[in-house]
C-alpha cells in the first residue's frame, strides 16, 4: 500500500492522471471476470498480477531516482524474500497448480481404446455416445479414437453421438450428432470434468442427460466413469 501510494504521488505530480487512468483501466479491465466460477483462477491471477509487479518495479525505479537507494534496495529485499516463502509454501502443500489436478489418466492412446472396448461391451452393437469431459463438446480426441479402434474392428458400427457438440474443431463431425439417445446411451465422464468444468455446465449437462434418461449401470475405467443409460420412454414401458 505504502509503495502504490508513493508511486501514485509521482503520477500526480507529472500530471498524468488521466493517462493513468486510461492505462489502468485497460490492464485491470478483465478483473471482473472473478467474479464467475473459474477453475483456472490461478492463471487469471497471474495476469493481474503482471501489472502490479509493473507498478512495483516502476516504483522501486522512482525510489532509486529519487536518491532513496537504501529505501529501493529494501523494497527489493521484500519482495525477494516472500518469494522465497510463496516457494517454500508451494512445494509443502503441493500449491497452486497440483491443488486443480491437471493430470488426466488415460492418456494414452492404447488407454483410450481400452476405454473404447469397454464402451462396446457395455454397449453392445447399437448406443448413442456422450462425453462429460473437457473440452466441453470438443469431439476430437474420442474421434480419432473410435477411428483408430473402428480400423482394427471393421465389424463395429460407429455410434452416434448425444449431448452437446462443440463444432469448429478437427473432427467435429466425425459422429452423427442425434436429438434423441438410442435404446442404449452411454455417457463416458471424464476423470476431472468437475474440476476444469464450471459447476453450472456440469450441473446443467447432467440435468439434460438425466431429463432424457435412466442410469441402469456404471462401471469406472482409469478414473472414467461409463454409465449405461436408456431413453425414459423406454424404461417406463
């Protein structure tokens, strides 16, 4: 606080106020995105915080012309020291980035055709396919996935796909996207969708499926989860 206010008494003297007030506007102008639920906060505080650092090191610089030597290098030392500390807290408590689980199992394109394989047993020889995963709606990783396992299996049928759909990426239309779910629907969900997805989306998508569906069963593959589902129609009949 007592830097900010240093820094702010020089803008003022060079009457530059207005500029100021111009040039801050345009680097805090994304803040308010705080105020919605993001998973990857972290990052968005690190844009903040790159204009802050700014204003310190100009700061540090007007100290230093100012023949306040003494009073930059000890701004200085404080910053280096709780950088040290910020350090030393991160690795203890495995923070910020570990506390989100960026790692994702099943990575591996051999892991995914086992996921694949475990769809068609559950599925049989005719579902609709859904993805609760990230990116939301994006089919391409699970298209060029059935494509691979489809080629080694050219007796399978490719299913098509139910739920939200994501278009302009690489393979957006390899599925046949359906308004309805077939007599079988599986839902796949993925091992960290409710930590990268909001909770609105996640709780919405949810809300659709089991709208338009039952779950019947759910079996768990490197963390995925593939729900077996039917139409309700169906089930009530």
């Amino acid at each position: 606080g007592v830097v900010l206010m240093f820094f702010w008494q020089h803008v003022q003297r060079r009457e530059i106020k207005n500029e100021m007030y111009y040039i801050l506007a345009l680097i805090f102008a994304h803040s308010f995105l705080l105020t919605f639920h993001f998973v990857d906060a972290v990052f968005l505080n690190l844009s903040i915080l790159m204009p802050i650092i700014m204003i310190f090191a100009v700061a540090i610089w007007l100290l230093y012309e100012a023949k306040y030597v003494l009073g930059a290098a000890g701004l200085i030392s404080v910053i280096l020291v709780s950088q040290l500390f910020q350090l030393k807290s991160n690795v203890e408590n495995d923070a910020p980035l570990q506390l989100y689980n960026f790692h994702q199992s099943a990575i591996l394109l051999s892991q995914k055709k086992e996921l694949v394989a475990k769809i068609y047993e559950l599925g049989g020889d005719s579902f609709t396919l859904g993805v609760l995963g990230t990116p939301y709606g994006v089919q391409t990783v699970w298209a060029t996935t059935f494509e691979n396992y489809l080629t080694e299996h050219p007796d399978l049928t490719k299913p098509n796909w139910y739920g939200f759909l994501a278009e302009g990426y690489p393979a957006d239309g390899y599925f046949t996207k359906v308004d309805h779910p077939g007599a079988k629907h599986i839902l796949v969900i993925e091992n960290n969708s409710e930590v990268f997805l909001s909770p609105h989306v996640h709780a919405q998508y949810m809300e659709s499926v089991d709208e338009a569906t039952t779950l019947i069963s759910e079996e768990e593959l490197y963390g995925f989860k593939i729900q077996v589902r039917e139409p309700k129609h169906q089930v009530d009949n």
